[in-house]
C-alpha cells in the first residue's frame, strides 16, 4: 500500500449555525466533528456512510469550497490554512473535483468544448494547445470528438458525468475529490463510469477520495475505507480487511445490508431500530449509542476515541478491543 502522505486532516470540523421558529433561536449543526485521517499518493480513499453523515460536506472541505470551523488540512505537508486567495488559486489546479450531479454541475449555455477548455484559460497555455488537449481529454473519456460542440442538454446522464470528469483531469490534478460520481446514474451507466475512472488513475497517475453511499461500489474501486456516522468516522481500515472483518457495529449492520445476487444465500441481517440522530443535537457519549446493539452505560458517557486496534485498521468503539 503507499505511503507517502498526499493529504493530511487533523481535528475538522464544520458547524453550520441555523435559526429556528419564530423566535430565531440559534442552533448548531455539526456536520463535521473531528475528523483525523491522511490520503495517501496514488490510492483510492472510499467514504460511506448514510445521508446525512458528513461525507459531501467532508469533500467540500477538502476542495476548500467551505472554510473549516476547526482544525487543520495539509497537502503535500503545507498547512491550507496558510495559504492567502494568490496562493491558493495557484494550487487549485493540483486539487479538483467531479460532483455529483451531472445535470446541474455543467454550464447550460456553454458548448462542451467550452467547459473543458475553461479551466485551461488559467495556465500558459496557447489556444492551439489548449484545444489540442481538449481533444486528447475527450478521447480519454470517451465523447466523440464530433460532439464537442454541443450543449450539456444534448447528451444522456452518462455522458455529462464523463465531461465533468474531462474538465476535472484538464489541469492534471494530483487529488480528485469524487462526491457519488455515479449516485444519479443508472445501474448499467455506474459500471462504466467506474471503470472509466479506475483506467484514468492507472494513466494519469492521481489520488481519489471516492464519497459514495453504495457499499459495492466502495470496496470495487477503494483501497481503504472510512465509515462515517454523524459527522465522525467510526471506522478506516484496508478495503478488503474492513469488508471481512467488520469492526464497528455500525459498519456490521452496513455490510449486513448489502444484497447478495444468490436467492439461495440467507444473509444474517443487522437491523438498526430507531432513526440517526439529528446533527443539531447530537446524543452525548458516543454518537451511535441510541442504535447500537451492543451498547453499554459508559457508551452513553464517554465519547470513543478513535484507535488503531489491528495495524492500519482504526475503530472509535468502546466495546472492541
């Protein structure tokens, strides 16, 4: 596995203040609380978790599209905090991302030529070169070149998906941010998309981290796995150690969930009573105490920390050893 540290987060967090009723009593949603892991040079990151964790907020932190409320982010070793508006427009182009709405996240009066070449503008680059490496993007992904003059309106959902992912690789980023790239695709589309984006990796040489709430889809293009569950990760290890040796109750009743294509298999399911918590109150102890099966009084108490239990594999659980 590598091991050469790309990016690096200690403590974020992200509260978003809210008001409620009538009289505008100020709340705090906390998104993200906490969150300490690295993304290591050439690897697939995958983070899962239900709606409403953190995972896409987590991503936009990354890409510094929201300022953090707390903590730290380092990329290639430099503190991002650090950085003024010239500095980090200069680093931009090392860290980009592919959204997850196809639909909504290209310019409906752009032509496809247009949205790809843009980001380019921002280099040195002459016009020719830029419309050669457009050209050389389009093959990449797999868009005829003859339709590089067309509107996003004129393509399917699978097609938008592979021009958003063009216009992420035009500058070369050493780190995409992938926010469930194939989540509003079909079935049939998401397996080509994911291969699209394995084989893109293998040429260009670039690190992921791969949100997504598809448990199949995580451990087919992920190296590690982080579990998320109410703004905080409960659990990080190696893809195929996490999917055979679950930890966290949590991620037990995650896996226990995901459908098997044999009707002769009986799959042991995990149900979890009740309904996730709400990230304005949040429960005291640890945060998935009220649904965990397994859990004790001091769970109610005390927060978990989040420990290595076996070598690479992390879990925040009181109740694992």
């Amino acid at each position: 596995m590598a091991t050469e540290e790309l990016v690096r987060i200690d403590n974020l967090k992200k509260h978003f203040k809210i008001s409620n009723g009538i009289f505008r009593k100020n709340t705090v949603v906390k998104a993200v609380d906490g969150l300490n892991f690295s993304v290591y040079k050439g690897e697939t990151l995958g983070i899962v978790g239900e709606s409403g964790c953190g995972k896409s907020t987590t991503g936009r932190l990354l890409m510094k599209l929201l300022e953090a409320t707390e903590g730290k982010m380092y990329f290639e070793g430099e503190d991002v905090s650090t950085w003024d508006k010239q500095k980090l427009k200069a680093r931009r182009r090392d860290f980009q991302m592919i959204f997850q709405d196809p639909y909504a996240s290209l310019n409906p009066r752009m032509i496809v030529e247009d949205i790809i070449e843009e980001p380019l503008k921002t280099t040195d680059m002459s016009k020719e070169e830029r419309k050669a490496r457009v050209k050389q993007l389009l093959d990449d992904v797999g868009i005829p070149q003859d339709y590089r003059t067309r509107y996003p309106h004129e393509f399917s959902g699978g097609q938008r998906q592979r021009i958003g992912i063009a216009r992420a690789l035009a500058l070369k980023p050493k780190f995409i941010v992938a926010d469930e790239p194939v989540a509003a695709l079909d079935v049939s589309i998401q397996a080509q998309i994911i291969n699209l984006l394995v084989d893109l990796q293998e040429e260009y040489d670039f690190t992921y981290l791969f949100i997504a709430h598809d448990l199949s889809v995580v451990q087919y293009i992920s190296d590690r796995v982080g579990v998320m569950y109410l703004g905080k990760m409960v659990e990080l290890s190696e893809s195929d150690d996490l999917y055979e040796n679950p930890l966290h109750p949590y991620t037990q009743a995650l896996l226990s969930s995901v459908p098997v294509p044999d009707i002769h298999h009986v799959k042991d399911r995990i149900p979890l009573e009740g309904e996730i918590p709400s990230p304005d109150n949040p429960p005291s102890g640890c945060p998935f105490h009220p649904r965990c099966p397994i859990a004790k009084q001091h769970c109610k108490e005390e927060v978990p920390s989040f420990r290595e239990i076996t070598e690479g594999h992390y879990v925040a659980c009181h109740e694992v050893k």
